[in-house]
C-alpha cells in the first residue's frame, strides 16, 4: 500500500450518521492525548492528515481516512474529564455505534501512552477488544519521551501489565516503529485477502 496515498473523507459525530462499512478499516484508538492524531501523520507521512491540539479531546468525532482500498478511523479520545455529561453519553453511544455496526474490522491499533502504566479506561478498552475477538496491537507512544534507564525500566515492567498482548514502541518524533507498524497493518490486511 501507498501510503502516500491517502486522503481525508468525512467525519461524523453520532452513530446513526456512520456509513455503510464497504472497505476493510484500520481502527486508531487510546485514550485523549495519547497521541493518536501524531501517529496518523507520522504513518502517512503528512503535517495536518489528522489534526493534533495540545488540548485533550479535540478530536470528538469517527473521522474516515482512505488509502487505496482500505479505511483508516480515527476514534474520538476516551477518559478526558472535562466534557459534559451529554458529551461523555454522545461519545459513548457513537463508540458503541460504531463497532456494533457490522463493521469490517480488519486490526485496531490501541495506542498506550508508553511512559506510564495503562489507565482504568486502557484496560477496559483492551477487556473489550479482546472480549469481542476484534483484533488489535498496542502502539506504546511517546518512546523517545523516555530517558535509557526509564525506558529499560518500563520495558521489564510493560509484559507484566500487558501480558501476552503484541506491543510496538513508537515515536512520532524519530520514527519509532512507523515500519513495524506498517508491516502489522499489511499482515492484518493480508489475512483478509487470503480469506476471500
């Protein structure tokens, strides 16, 4: 794949707005300011493909990208406080909309901020994936964020609270990962080819 290729399609903010799953999807989740907007660009190798804030939750809606023959989501941020309980009840339903559409999941790559141990809202997100056989890795972002001795540390540590579960350390700063991550997606989209 291309992935150069790629161009941005629709957003949509409630789950009756979502459309028809026509195309496999890669699916991007973690939670607010995990850095899900930076890894997008880095794996497109695009500034502004997804729009990256400072300010937890500014990606509020199911935003589709295309490369190809394929669809890229990008889920809105779990576990930011400060939205409202309308918010907070919106966000959920189009979450579950969204993989309760009969959707042609294909791999979610579940970002975990690397530097620390997964949160609550982590772990229910993976209990979920897992409990629905929906396919995923674990992208630990922000890796260059982490001095030698702290990341030797966390990386002893990281089996111990992710265990048995594939992980890929990756940076959008240096690069970190991009490849393997590439060749993940690849391996997960070569599945379904052979399938047919």
């Amino acid at each position: 794949m291309n992935y150069n290729n790629v161009t941005f399609e629709a957003s949509y903010g409630t789950a009756k707005q979502l459309p028809v799953s026509d195309l496999p999807e890669i699916v991007f989740s973690g939670r607010s300011n995990v850095g899900k907007s930076s890894l997008i660009n880095k794996l497109f190798n695009r500034k502004n493909l997804a729009r990256v804030s400072s300010v937890p939750g500014k990606t509020t809606t199911v935003n589709f990208f295309r490369c190809e023959d394929v669809r890229f989501a990008d889920l809105p941020g779990y576990g930011y406080a400060k939205r409202s309980g309308d918010e907070i009840r919106r966000w959920s339903n189009l979450m579950e909309g969204y993989f309760q559409s009969d959707r042609n999941i294909k791999l979610v790559v579940q970002l975990v901020d690397m530097r620390h141990k997964p949160t609550a809202d982590d772990r229910t997100m993976i209990d979920f994936l897992t409990a629905a056989g929906v396919p995923f890795v674990i992208a630990l972002t922000k890796s260059d964020k982490l001095k030698k001795t702290e990341r030797a540390k966390r990386e002893k540590e990281i089996p111990e609270e992710l265990p048995g579960l594939e992980t890929i350390a990756f940076s959008s700063e240096n690069g970190e990962g991009v490849e393997a991550l590439k060749a993940r997606i690849e391996a997960a989209l070569n599945e379904q080819r052979e399938e047919e």
